[in-house]
C-alpha cells in the first residue's frame, strides 16, 4: 500500500526512535526542529515523504507543552508534504489524568490532546499504557494501545526462584485489573493499597493496605510515578506489615522534581521501569545499580513492523 517506512524522531524520544530504527533496519528520517527566541517551533523536514507510512515517534514528558506541540507540527508538516499514511507513536501522551469532568468548570484535556493529534494531520496512533482506558475513546482514528506489563512482568518471571512468597501490590484500588494480571503472570498473590485524593492536589493519602504482606516479598505496581509521593507511603505501608523485600515497577518513569531523591531514600531492593520517559543522567545517578530499565523499542517496532505490512499486532500477545 505504500512505498516504505519512514521513522521522525522527536527531540524526547531520540534514543529510543534509534532503537526502533536499529530493530527495524530502517534509517532515521532527518528532519530540523528549531525553536526561536520568542519560544515558536518550526519543523522542516529534509527529503520528501511523499506516498510514504510515516511513523513519529514522540514522548510528550518534561517539556510537556513544547514536546507536545513540537509532535502537532511535525505531523501537520507531514501531512502537508503529502506523507501516505501518518501514525503518531506517543509512549507516554501527557494529559492522561485529565480524562473524566469529576468535579465542576474543569476541561476533559486528554480529549482535546487527542483530537488535536487528529487535527494535526495523524491518520493513525500508538500509545503505551494509558492511565485510563476510556481515553481510547477520545480518538476517531484507529490505534493500538499497547502495554508494557508483558516486559515487566517476564521480567519478574525470569527472577521467580529469587523472591520468596512474592505478593503483587497494586498501588491503588483503580489499577487493580493491571495488577491482577500481573499476579497470575507471576502465580501469585495480591494485595491493594487504600487511598485517597483531595482536591486538585498532585498527591494522595495512603490509607491502609488491604491483605497480607507479611513475610513476602512485594512487588508494587503502578502505570508511572511522578512525584513519587503514593509509592513513598506504599513502601512504608507494606515494610510496616511486616512486607521483606520490596521492589518497585511502573511503566512511565516521569519522576518529577525531587521524585528521584524520594524514591533513592526508601529501602527498595530494586526498581524496574521502561525508556517510554527518558530519565535525566542526574537522576539515574541518584537511584544507581537499583535502577533497572527495560525498553520497549522492540515491542513497538514490531507493532510498526505489523502495522506497515498489514498483519494483526494481537497475534502477538495471542489475542
């Protein structure tokens, strides 16, 4: 249906749109991202894409608002040139808490991200681990939201003799399916965390654990971290249960602000997270050898690979 595959890389995601090139053997489409003094971004791409499938590939972390409209214009840029098919590769699209009026005179902004991602010019998308899945509803166009649980998971599942009577804990009530899943992954069991949230603050209050952590070692699982602040009171939770060793894993390594410092303060034996969100060398730094990244360049090229021939992404997890 079209000539070949053409990978953009955005300025957030560029060491892992190089991934995905490598795992693909495609080269990295050139392209110019300028930003002028008064803060304007301006694309301009080097060779034609004319009749080709195009695929962006986009995180809209930190800058959120530059990094998100620096992926609009591009695929309004290719859309122009006249690109055969445009498909915006978001691993992490911002706004995704913003998905439900639960309180009155408040926008629904994940719904306007995706239909300006519509607007700009995108034919297709493909996103990782949305923080709630109606928001595949907001998009008119086709897409494939993927999860990176299978990697975290097999990642646990290959350590399965290491950890001791290993309990899934799911960091709050709304993430219990995910956790679920991951538990029988695993053949093991759950526990939840109990919290609440007031107001528009950023943070939330652990209340109690709700089954037993005692002499298990815990897993506790969330869609991303950003300021850290439930995992700080999930860890303390679980380690005042009784809980033994205690390991960390999410897919979406935000970590905003001082998030890092808290989490290098908590007594984690590990804390396994992917490259959807790159992580500032600072911060890595602070977190060390418990630190461990997983990357979903495979996983996502692959779904390119399927999607640019035509074939189902579902035959990949047996679906």
């Amino acid at each position: 249906m079209y000539s070949g595959i053409k990978i953009l890389a955005g300025t957030a995601s560029k060491d892992l749109a190089n991934e995905i090139s490598t795992y693909l053997n495609e080269a990295i489409c050139e392209h110019d991202v300028i930003v002028f003094p008064n803060e304007n971004v301006f694309v301009r791409l080097r060779k034609s894409v004319r009749g080709q499938d195009v695929y962006v590939i986009q995180t809209t972390s930190t800058p959120v608002n530059q990094n998100l409209m620096e992926l609009l214009i591009t695929l309004q840029t290719l859309k122009l040139d006249s690109a055969g098919r445009i498909t915006a590769v978001v691993p992490y699209l911002c706004y995704a808490r913003s998905d439900k009026k639960d309180q009155p005179r408040v926008p629904i902004t994940a719904r306007l991200v995706a239909d300006m991602i519509q607007v700009a010019g995108a034919d297709r998308y493909i996103v990782l681990d949305l923080h709630a899945g109606q928001i595949q509803g907001f998009f008119s166009i086709p897409g494939d939201v993927l999860t990176a649980f299978h990697l975290l998971s097999g990642y646990f599942v290959e350590r399965r003799d290491q950890l001791k009577d290993p309990v899934i804990v799911a960091a709050d009530l709304g993430f219990s399916k995910k956790g679920r899943n991951f538990a029988v992954t695993l053949g093991c069991s759950m526990a939840f965390i109990e919290k609440r949230r007031s107001s528009n603050d950023p943070t939330a209050e652990a209340l109690t654990i709700i089954g037993d952590v005692a002499n298990h070692d815990v897993i506790i699982v969330d869609d991303e971290v950003a300021t850290a602040g439930s995992m700080v009171q999930a860890v303390n939770i679980v380690k005042a249960h009784g809980a033994l060793d205690v390991y960390m894993c999410f897919v979406h390594p935000v970590l905003s602000g001082t998030a890092a410092e808290r989490l290098a303060a908590l007594p984690l034996k590990q804390i396994i997270t992917t490259n959807t969100v790159p992580i500032a060398p600072e911060k890595r730094a602070l977190l060390g050898d418990r630190l461990a990244i997983l990357s979903v360049a495979p996983l996502l090229g692959e779904v390119i690979r399927r999607a640019h021939e035509g074939r189902s992404v579902g035959e990949m997890f047996n679906e």
